[in-house]
C-alpha cells in the first residue's frame, strides 16, 4: 500500500482515492510503501490540516504601533499579543512584544516558512529592525482515513502501554511513539489523527500503527441518515392525537348553549 501525503485543500479537490504524483503549488507529497497482508494495492492519503512555526525576530515590537498601523490585524491587549492573519498562503501569526512570533493554519512546511518570512517583511515595513531567526517548525497535524474499521477494545488491551482507551471521556484510542515523538488518535470509523513534530514523522507513524490495527480491523459502521434530520442533527416528529370523547363533550356543550 502506498501513503501519499497532501495538504488539506487538495484531499477536498480530490473525487477519488487514486491521487496523481504531479507537483503543484504549495504541495507537499511523499510515498512510501507498507505492507498489505490482503494483497491489494490501494493508496492510503495523509491530509496535512495544520503546520505551527515559531521563530525570533530580535528587537522589541510595540504592539500598539502595529495594531494602528498595520494590515488585517487584532490587538488583544489582554492576552498581550497581536493576531496577524495572512490571505496567501493563508495563515495567522501571533506577535508577541519580545519579537516572538507563532504562525498556525498552515498546510505543509514550505508554505510555514513562506508565511513566517512574509510576516517579518510586513513587521519591517511598518519600521522595525527584524531579523528572523530560530525557525522552527514546532507541531503538524495529519488526518487519514483507513479503507477499514477498528476494534478499538481489542486494540488497546493488545497495546497496553502505548494505547491507553477511556470511552467515557473519548471516543478514540490514544496511541503515543516515543521515537518520533508522534501521537495518535484511532478511531472506530477508521479515521487516524496524528500530531508530530514533523511530517516526515506524520508519515512514519502511519506506516508504523497500519500493520497493528490491521490485525484488528471490522467493516466500517453504516450511516444511519434519518429522513427528517434537521439542522441541528436532530429528528423532530409532530404527532397529533384527536380524543373523540373530547370532540363529544364539546358538541354536546355546544348545543346546550343553543337551548
């Protein structure tokens, strides 16, 4: 089985599960192989939904300036900080005074660091002396959906120390890879969330908890799609209940009043 991984935007463009190996924009995408037991060759997709950076920008930043002055930003005084946020790619940073800097919503690493040298060219322009340094990429997250169900009793008790389940405060598995520093969350649909410092490891978690819950796996549950759903998910029914003892007693009152 081949692992594929995209950003988030192009698994909602996507129709099928066969994806192209063409570059595009603003894509980053690895394969690699795992071992199927059934034999079918089918392609297992790993959607990047978050890449968080920090990084430094040596000088003081005086947030009330740049909130007055600059673009599509928040100044949040309470917190201490001011919310950049940025269009292309899309994104938001969070700018301490200190010159510290946290950009989140990202969906691959190459556009983090497009967003963290944007947000330093903005800063600079509004007058300040930055510098960017201590780039880092401090946390990704990745989602993807298994062609399978899990067991996710029999999951974790034959993973008791690293798979840890409390159904009644989560409905998933939580299982952590210390090598990597990855942590993942199983699902009984199938559907695996992964958070790790990078997305070379989002891969190789993947590739790491596929042959466990593979022993373990189960049709996937039906949708239970009810005919009068509302909006809020709920299924509303308006009975009317018509008492003939009720209809009886009220012409009877009617024609005692006529007399």
């Amino acid at each position: 089985m081949s692992v594929i991984l995209t950003n988030s935007q192009e698994t909602d463009r996507q129709t099928d599960s066969s994806v192209s190996n063409d570059h595009q924009n603003g894509v980053e995408k690895t394969s690699g192989t795992i071992d199927n037991t059934s034999g079918v060759q089918q392609d297992l997709v790993i959607a990047i939904n978050n890449v968080v950076c920090s990084f430094g920008l040596r000088c003081h930043l005086n947030l009330r300036r740049i909130a007055t002055t600059g673009e599509n930003v928040e100044y949040k005084r309470e917190m201490g900080h001011v919310v950049m946020r940025m269009r292309r790619p899309r994104s938001t940073a969070t700018i301490w005074s200190s010159g510290k800097v946290t950009i989140a919503g990202s969906d691959s690493e190459a556009n983090a660091k497009v967003s963290a040298r944007r947000c330093a060219r903005k800063l600079q322009r509004l007058g300040f002396k930055v510098r960017l340094c201590n780039y880092r990429v401090v946390n990704v997250l990745g989602t993807c959906i298994l062609p399978f169900g899990v067991r996710l009793p029999e999951f974790s008790m034959s993973h008791t120390k690293e798979a840890s389940y409390e159904p009644e405060l989560h409905p998933a598995v939580t299982y952590k890879i210390k090598s990597i520093k990855a942590t993942l969350k199983v699902f009984s649909t199938g559907s695996v969330t992964v958070t790790a410092p990078a997305v070379a490891n989002i891969q190789r978690a993947i590739e790491e908890i596929y042959p466990l819950v593979l022993t373990h796996k189960m049709p996937k549950p039906a949708r239970k799609d009810g005919a009068n759903k509302t909006a809020h998910g709920y299924n509303k029914t308006l009975v009317v209940v018509e008492d003939d003892d009720d209809e009886s007693s009220t012409d009877n009152r009617d024609s005692d009043s006529e007399d």
